[in-house]
C-alpha cells in the first residue's frame, strides 16, 4: 500500500516523506455539496488566489536581448488546490470559513487518495501534467532574491521534465507557515482551453474519509440539516461537528 500510484510518481511529489500522510481542507459548504453531488474536484488557476506572492516566477518581469519577454502563457497553464498538513486550528477556520457563523467543512484524506484522482485521469503525458507537494516558505526578500536570479530563472523556465513551472507553485511567504500546506497541481498543455477551473472525476467516498462541520455552529439542528443533505447525496463516511470548542465533561469531587 505504500508504493508509488505510478512509476513517475517519485518525480512527481514534493517533499513530502509519506503519500499516506493525512491531509485536509476547509471548503465552504455550498462548494462541498457541489463537489459531492457532481462527483468532481475542481481545481483553479493560481491567479484566483488570495496572495499576490502566488506564482511569483511567471508574474515577473522578463527581458530578453533588450526585449520585454511574456511568460504568461506558463501561468495560463496551471491549477491547483490547496490541502494543509494541519489538523485542527482556530485560525484555518476563521480563513477558510469566513462567516461568523460558520459556514465551512474540513475533509480528510490522504497525498495519495488526492493524487490519484488527477492520475486517474488517461493521458500519455501524465508524467508532464499531475504533481502534488509541500509548499517551502521563504522570507519576502529571499523570495524576491531567488526568482530574480537570472540561472535560478532560466532553470524553472526551460527545465525539460516540464516541473519547473510547478515546483515555483511550491514557495510562500514564511508569513503563511501556519497553514502547513500541500498544494494538488495540474499542468495543461499548449491545445488546451484555458478555463479558469478544471474538473476531475472523483467518488466522494473514496477520496473524502470523512467531514467535520465548523466548531461555531451553535444550533444542532444546523448540524443535522447538513448531515442528512449530504446522506442524500450519497455519503458514507463519518460526519461529526469538529469538537475544537466544545468544553470536556468534568466532575470535581470536594469531599
């Protein structure tokens, strides 16, 4: 059970020591039911997310024998999903479930379950396509001093193996080191349309092992409200409330 999904896969996955490492995320619920109802993962262009520092690589300035070089066709190409090796955090839920609330959902599963819903998928170039990997955090200014150098550069840019665009994907500022993340990445080719989000086919009991609803959800009735949708919709697998709020039963005796 511990083997590669594929034999590309050790070029493929970045450092991470296990592929059986659990991993999670917090998705908003209206996303979830989205997600298990139509039995998709969707994975989006980094653009979209909240960091500017997000693919710091392909958003820089490039000069070519004088010349102003684009090197936005390699950012085009790219999408991701982002997990964290974080299992439980006040500050993840109020990041990634916004509303006071609470709105949000964390799932469980593993590098490898995640993996192989992209590697699932048939292609002749699966080794040039999916990729998963710890993000490095690294402080702004090494961060701007690494991708400015010019051999550091040309090395992600014309790496033949195709990994050089995506293992940029795989720096953050050391400001973001709480979220522990994993970062799930597609890589698309040149024929491709360039949507803003990419689908993958996905059985939500295979890869979801199991959901916890926001700790700030006051009434239970909420709580069964939501677990019987997702019942509806076909899921097995424990639901529960996540339990980071609720205080443990005591007893203190006094005699």
């Amino acid at each position: 059970p511990h083997d590669p999904p594929h034999d590309f896969a050790k070029n493929n996955v970045f450092g991470l020591e296990s592929l059986d490492v659990p991993i999670y995320r917090i998705f908003p619920k209206q996303w979830l039911v989205k997600s298990v109802k139509d039995k998709q993962l969707a994975l989006r262009k980094p653009g979209f997310w909240k960091d500017p520092f997000e693919n710091f690589l392909l958003t820089r300035k490039v000069k070519l024998d004088g010349r102003n070089v684009s090197i936005a066709e390699f950012q085009e190409r790219l999408y991701g999903q982002c997990w964290s090796l974080c299992k439980e955090s006040d500050a993840m839920w109020r990041i990634y479930s916004p509303e006071s609330a609470g709105d949000g959902i964390k799932v469980k599963t593993t590098a490898r379950k995640l993996f192989n819903v992209l590697t699932s998928v048939e292609h002749r170039y699966a080794p040039l396509r999916y990729f998963i990997g710890k993000v490095e955090y690294l402080d702004q200014q090494q961060l701007v001093e690494y991708f400015s150098d010019p051999k550091t550069f040309k090395a992600f840019l014309l790496d033949g193996t195709a990994r050089g665009p995506v293992v940029a994907l795989l720096f953050k500022r050391k400001e973001f080191s709480h979220e522990q993340e994993v970062r799930l990445v597609f890589q698309c080719d040149k024929t491709e349309l360039k949507d803003e989000t990419k689908y993958f086919p996905m059985d939500p009991n295979s890869l979801f092992e199991e959901m916890e609803f926001d700790p700030r959800i006051l009434d239970p009735k909420i709580i069964a409200v939501w677990e019987q949708e997702f019942r509806a919709l076909g899921f097995k697998n424990p639901i529960r409330q996540s339990p980071l709020y609720r205080l443990p039963t005591t007893t203190v005796k006094l005699d």
